[in-house]
C-alpha cells in the first residue's frame, strides 16, 4: 500500500525484513523543474525500484555495476547507495541548468530594470527553487539515518556511502538556496536603479521648472489686460 501510494516528499520506513526508501527526483526541461518520484525497497538479496515521472534512466548504472561483480557482492544496501548517488548527480545537473537560467535572469534585471513579466518569471523561478529546497532537503536527513542509525537491512560497511550521499545532497541544498538568494538580491537591485532613475528623472523635471520660471513670471505680468 505504501509502494502504490504516490509520495511529494522523501521519507524512510523500516519494517524490519525491508526498508523502504522514497526519494524524489528532479529534471529541469525548458528552464523549469519536473519532479518524479522513485522509491527504493532494500531487502536482503534483492533490491527493488519503483518509478514515477522520472524520465531519466538507469541503465548506465546498472551495466557498470553488473559488469563489476565485487561491487554487486557488497550487497543491496550499497546498490542502494549508488542509486541515490545517481539521483544526486541528477540534483547538480538540474542546480547547474538552473544557476544559468539565474544568471540569465540577473542580467536581465540588472540591464533593463523589471518589469511586469520580469516580475512575475522571477516569482515562478523563486517558487520552483523553494519546492526543490522541500523535496532535496529532506533526503539528506534520511540518508544521515541511514549512515548512523542500524537499520535492519543496511550493513554496518554500508553506512558510510550513505553519509558520503548525504554531503553531497547538503552541498546541493545550499546551492539551491543561494541560487534564491541570487533572485532576490538581482530583484532589489533592480529596484533601487529604477528609483535611481526616477530621482534623475525628477531632478532634470525641477531644474527645467526652476529654469523656465523667470520667463513664465515676465510673460504672465507683462501678458495682464492694463497697464
């Protein structure tokens, strides 16, 4: 019941001959995020994945590891670990699609000021790194558990991949959230050089008023109907 439910975040469940682990995957097409889900059950001698809008797949990584007999022997919890290392490679290769779109973004801003469409892409892309930070986040947590905590299908000499994997999914989050922060120092900049603008703009307005003044009083006394 738990494998056929669709999950939104990661989670971890130990039922004593199995451990059920659900992560969620990230793909950026079209300078947007697409998030799956793929859930791992680790159970001893087998290991079994289940699939859900993930586009990419894991075939590479399988020919490697059945070409690598010593690698398979290490057990299930460990094919475990590589897989979830797999789907981190997946988090870089979206956070690096996604750092350019947010350069792309800030030279934007910066160069021609925002504007109303601008506004509204810059909340879409801050909305969409925000979802990616809830569903990454999560996933360092539980491969942190997976490292210390004695689970009953993953071996003692296992753990220390899992904490490898969660380094790696830390080292991504911070990435995500800079990227965040990014868009909203991009954002305010762009305020304060349009304010910057405006006060130039009404500089040159006061100092045209204060010029044109004199000769508007001249021709406003001299233009009376007497003498």
């Amino acid at each position: 019941e738990e494998m056929l439910e669709p999950h939104r975040r990661p989670k971890i469940i130990d039922y004593g001959n199995m451990v059920l682990v659900v992560a969620i995957t990230v793909e950026v097409g079209a300078d947007r995020p697409a998030f799956g889900e793929t859930q791992f059950l680790i159970g001893k001698g087998f290991l079994m994945t289940v699939r859900r809008g993930a586009t990419a797949s894991h075939t590479e990584l399988r020919t490697r590891l059945e070409g690598s007999p010593e690698l398979l022997k290490r057990g299930s919890d460990y094919i475990a670990s590589e897989l979830l290392d797999l789907l981190v490679d997946r988090y870089v290769a979206a956070a690096s699609r996604l750092e350019q779109v947010v350069e792309g973004a800030e030279q934007k801003l910066l160069i021609r000021g925002a504007k109303d469409a601008d506004i509204r892409k810059l909340y879409r892309q801050r909305r969409d790194l925000l979802r990616i930070h809830t569903v990454v986040a999560p996933l360092a947590e539980i491969c942190r558990r997976l490292s210390r905590v004695e689970m009953s299908q993953v071996d003692v000499h296992a753990r220390p991949y899992f904490g490898e994997v969660a380094d790696r999914v830390l080292r991504v989050d911070e990435l995500m959230n800079a990227l965040r922060e990014a868009l909203a120092f991009a954002f305010e900049a762009s305020l304060m050089i349009g304010q910057s603008q405006q006060n130039d703009t009404t500089r040159k307005l006061a100092a045209w008023a204060a010029i044109l003044a004199v000769p508007t009083a001249i021709a406003g006394i001299y233009g009376m109907n007497f003498e």
